[in-house]
C-alpha cells in the first residue's frame, strides 16, 4: 500500500502549524505508515503505551482510592487532548500532533501527584552531585517516550517524532537541556539552551494544560466538600459564569445536585477557548508567519487576553490557597512523601527488591527514580506495604 497522500494530512493547515510531510523524523529512521501521518502514529504509540495505561491509577489532586469519580492523570490527559483539538481546529494547527502530546505530556508523573514528584525531586538531589539536578516530570515523560517504554525490538521507547517529543519536553533546566543536548545535538534540549520556543501545537498544550486543570479541579473540589460555591464567589471568572447561569436558568437556585456548577464551568471552559483563539489571531496577525521554524524564533504566541490572563492567576492562587493546601489535602500529602521517600531508601539499599530490568542498573538512584516515577498510587502503596509493613494510606 502507498504511503497517505500529503494533501489528507495538510490541506487545512495553517503555514505556521506543523506538518507532518515536513517532519524533523525519529531518532531512529521508520518506513512511512501507509495509513497514517507521522504524528497520528505518535498518537496511536502513545495510546498503546503501558505508561499511559498506568495514568488511570495516578493521582491529580486526590487519590485513586478517595472516589471513583474523581480525575486521574488519565481523564485529566483526556480532557486536555480535548481542549487542545477544539482550539488547533480554530487556528489550523494540526490536531493530531496536539492530542499526541496532551496524551504524553504527563506520562512521567509520578504516583500521588506533586507530592511524589516533589519527594523523587529531593531524594535525588539528597543523593549526591551526579543526581544534584533532582526530578522534573516533563524530563521523566520525555525519558518514558525514549528510553523507558520496552515495545520494540529494535529500540529502546516508543522513537516518536522530534515535534511530539519536543512538546512533551515542556520545561527543562538548564543543566539537564545540556546534558539532552550531549547525547542529541539540536535536538530537543537545544532550545531551553538558546531559549527560543516550540511549536505553537507544543505552546498550545501548555495552556489547554492549565485551563483543564484549572475547571476540573473546582469540579473534583466541590465534589470532595473541600471547596464550596460560596466560596467561588470569591472568584471572578468563576462567579460571572454562575451569575450568568442563574439568570437563565433561576429555578437551578434551588435545586438539588450539580447542574448549576457543571454549567458554570461549562461556560467558563467555553469563553477560556474562545479568548484563546482571538487572542492567538491576534498575535499572529501582528508578525505573519510562513513556516512553523519561525515560531521557534518568535516570542510565545498561544495566550490569553491580558485580562483572561489576570482572571486566570486570580483561580489558580484561590485553588492553590483554599484546594491545594487544604489541610485534609495536606495531611494525604505528607504521608505520600513519606512513602516516595521511604521506598527511595530501601531501593537504594537494596535494588533487588526493585523489579529486575530496573535493579541490574549501574546508576542505581536514576534507577530507584525510574522505578518509583513508573508507579501507580496503589502499587506504590503495596510495595510499600510489603517492605515496611506499615499502610499509611488506606
């Protein structure tokens, strides 16, 4: 079968998206799919992953075992994707690529959230100077795409495209852009070393990133009872869309269930996308651009309106105050260190009782990292469990 005609792949791109018959190509040359373009097959690779199936069992705000209704890296992924197509449509980006990385770009999580990735980060840096740089998750997810995945026979990773894996590579240090640099010179490192920028389908998974992020946890908080919409009347972009809501629809004052606040955030999702979508216009009509390597020389282009922008800061500072450092949410969260770091000592002591592929390795820290990164919150607690004999987290 011949390979898919360029003008199925690219006839609604805009010149500056990124196109897959012009891709950079994997760090190890494929054949073309006859069916598929070069970042649907990201997709498709991403999508039968084990490190994306392990996402439905890893925390974002509340664990696995708090509510089964509550977002997981998985869903938050998922809606991220969803975003991140809606707004590439409007802008002719190119959708594939987007979903291929909002599906990835947390692949390198760790269990229990931020809490595990801030426990892995000291544990690293505790360790000593070959290790003092710590953990990035960004860094992990990009480490699971090229080294950690185990699917092939002929490469270590799932050898996607240099554009997916440059927009999974959302923030780097500078120290470890070097040493990504060392290994593949121009490669995906090399623009936090000359701090120029991605691809506007990289830069717009960042922002769907923020604004998922942002909606679902005022739903998951409500619906924990750690946060209430007395509360969120306190918050601006929020409250516009409730008051809105009750004025067309008054008799949901009063009445029992969710629907007052799923519409509230429907809303408030919606006017997120379409501020985006002018606000990018606009920046775009202001420097017209011809290929996607003159985005890389721009300035970020993916934005909000200044005043989209000041709201948005405004949500995250109340969830980061009133969700975020809750004390019930905090009580889990000090037990979940205590876990990451607990398993750190004892893998480190004793790397047999890692799983073999991962206690063979020389650089047994790294290793520890990649072992306990690679884990679901229930896993972790289990093997936890099972060295300790404590449960911290029922």
């Amino acid at each position: 079968m011949s390979a898919l005609p360029d003008a199925l792949s690219t006839r609604a791109l805009a010149p500056y998206a990124c196109d897959p018959g012009q891709s950079r190509g994997r760090r190890y040359p494929e054949a073309a799919a006859p069916t598929r373009s070069e970042f649907q097959r990201d997709r498709d690779r991403i999508v039968h992953s084990t490190a994306f199936r392990r996402l439905v069992y890893k925390t974002q705000v509340f664990l696995n075992h708090e509510g089964d209704l509550f977002r997981t890296r998985m869903t938050h992924s998922l809606e991220v994707a969803q975003l991140g197509r809606s707004i590439a449509r409007s802008l002719r980006l190119n959708e594939d690529l987007v979903e291929a990385i909002a599906l990835a770009h947390d692949l390198g999580h760790t269990p229990f959230g931020h809490a595990g990735q801030d426990a892995l980060h000291e544990c690293l840096r505790a360790h000593g100077a070959a290790d003092a740089d710590g953990f990035e998750h960004n860094l992990q997810s990009l480490r699971v795409v090229d080294e950690l995945e185990e699917r092939y026979p002929r490469y270590n990773g799932l050898n996607l495209s240099f554009e997916t894996r440059e927009g999974i590579l959302k923030h780097c240090s500078q120290a470890h852009a070097r040493q990504i640099e060392a290994h593949e010179p121009g490669g995906v490192g090399r623009r936090f070393i000359d701090r120029t920028q991605p691809s506007l389908e990289a830069q717009l998974c960042n922002l769907a990133d923020e604004i998922a992020y942002n909606a679902h946890d005022i739903d998951d908080g409500v619906r924990s009872g750690l946060i209430t919409l007395e509360q969120l009347q306190d918050v601006p972009l929020f409250e516009r869309y409730r008051r809105q809501t009750l004025e067309e629809f008054p008799h949901l004052a009063d009445q029992p269930g969710r629907r007052l606040l799923y519409e509230a955030i429907r809303r408030m999702l919606s006017q997120q996308v379409y501020d985006v979508i002018e606000a990018t216009a606009e920046a775009l009509g202001r420097q017209p651009l011809r290929h996607v390597d003159e985005v890389r020389q721009a300035g970020p282009l993916l934005c909000f309106t200044p005043t989209m922008r000041a709201e948005s800061i405004q949500l995250k500072q109340f969830l980061f105050k009133n969700l975020y450092r809750h004390p019930s949410v905090m009580e889990t969260t000090h037990r979940a260190r205590q876990v990451v770091h607990e398993l750190f000592e004892r893998f480190l002591r004793e790397p047999a009782e890692m799983r073999p592929r991962f206690a063979v390795r020389s650089d047994t820290a790294r290793a520890v990292a990649d072992y306990i990164a690679g884990m679901t919150d229930r896993y972790a607690l289990r093997e936890h469990e099972r060295l300790t004999g404590q449960r911290l987290l029922a």
